[in-house]
C-alpha cells in the first residue's frame, strides 16, 4: 500500500492551521523539536533535534553518526514534535509524521550549509554530508485550547484539516 506523502511546502499549502502552529513553537523554542525513531529492536528513541526549512523542505540533519540517524537510516519513519514547555499548551503544540529521504546531492548541501551558515553562523561549508534527511510528511496534528476545550486539529494529504474538539 503506497501512503501518500507530502514536502514542506505541500504540507504548508494543504494544512495552513498546523504549519502556523509548528512554525510558531519551533521559532519560540529556538528551533527545538523532538524527534521520535525506532531502534534496532523496534522500542522507540526520542532525541532533540534543530530541524530547518530550507528550499521548499523540512530537513532532519544534524551531528554524524549519531543513533538517531544510524536509526533512520535502518527505518525512514519518524515523529516530530515541537518542544513544549507549557503544560496549559496556552501557545498550542504540532507534531507531524512520515519518513526520511536522504538527499546525496552535493550541490544542495553546499547551499545549504551557506544559507545555515548566514543563519546561524555554524559552519558547514566545504564539508561533505554524510546523510542529509528531507521529511516526506504523511500527516500532522495540532493542539490549541479554544473557548475554554482542547482543538485537536488533524491532517492527511489528499485530506483537508479537521478539527476535533475535546470537551
């Protein structure tokens, strides 16, 4: 069964509610998210991670040779959940879903470590990437309090968001 898959931009299009909110905590968190893989063994590993976005997609790249990406390299499918230090969720939350493609093209890494350098100031230039992840996102969620209830907004491609309210 092929499950359908969305880039950043795609998903930014179709589900705009969700996208506002996980751009908005991952900019408060200072880019902070959590990122759930699985282990060889199957049991889950949940690590911090800086995603960016960067031409028109979500990248899951960070430190070499580390167990999240040894695990994602074993298995593409991931979590992402942006850091939350609210228990009241007063600045709402988002997750999104799916998995991992590593993108081997040199030419993109190169303007990517530029722009992340102008960014940040991390210096990546003139390095080779080992595994440089773009996230094809198979779905997301949000949480927001509305009104006094819990919004639970949920999104597939191919789908609209639909909000489901928790009284």
């Amino acid at each position: 069964m092929i499950v359908p898959m969305a880039s950043w931009a795609a998903f930014v299009d179709a589900a705009p509610h969700i996208a506002e909110i996980f751009t908005r905590r991952h900019v408060a968190a200072g880019s902070l998210c959590m990122l759930a893989t699985l282990r060889s063994d199957g049991s889950p590993r949940i690590c911090p991670l800086e995603p960016r976005v960067f031409e028109g997609e979500l990248w899951i790249s960070g430190m070499p040779d580390t167990y999240k990406f040894r695990d994602l390299a074993r298995d593409p499918r991931f979590s992402l959940h942006t850091a939350t230090m609210d228990s009241d969720v007063s600045d709402g939350d988002a997750k999104l879903w799916g998995v991992v493609q590593d993108v081997p093209d040199h030419a993109l890494h190169e303007r990517y470590a530029e722009w992340l350098y102008g960014e940040i100031g991390l210096d990546l230039r003139g390095r080779r990437f080992d595994r440089f992840y773009a996230a094809d996102i198979g779905g997301a969620s949000s949480v927001e309090i509305q009104d006094g209830h819990l919004d639970v907004t949920i999104w597939k491609p191919g789908l609209q968001e639909r909000v489901v309210r928790k009284h």
